[in-house]
C-alpha cells in the first residue's frame, strides 16, 4: 500500500468491506488508493482491481 485514506466502516481486520477496496482495520476502515506488489511497479487501486478482482468479505493477508 503506498496511498490510502480514511474510510467509514468496521470488520475483521484485513477484511474487504465495500468497493472500491474499502478494507477494515483495527479501528475504523482504509480506502486504497495506490498499490505496488512486490517486484512491481506502483499502480492506483482501481487498475490492481482489473486484474485482481476482490469483492466485499476478501481477505487481505
């Protein structure tokens, strides 16, 4: 994760609560908003999204 912001929303943590890749934390929720995997080049999350489709209830390890 290289950019995120606050979102609303609670869950398990690690847990994709809503689109676009809302994901619950300890306290509160996170919105991604730029990724880069390991070996990858940065990307927004909405491109990871097209080739990685997580829906609500994924799980982030």
């Amino acid at each position: 994760m290289l950019l995120s912001e606050i979102a609303d929303g609670k869950g398990e943590p690690g847990t994709v609560i809503a689109d676009p890749l809302v994901v619950a934390c300890g306290k509160g929720a996170i919105r991604l908003l730029q990724i880069q995997r390991a070996g990858k080049r940065p990307m927004e999350a909405q491109d990871f999204l097209r080739g990685v489709p997580l829906a609500p209830g994924a799980k982030l390890l």
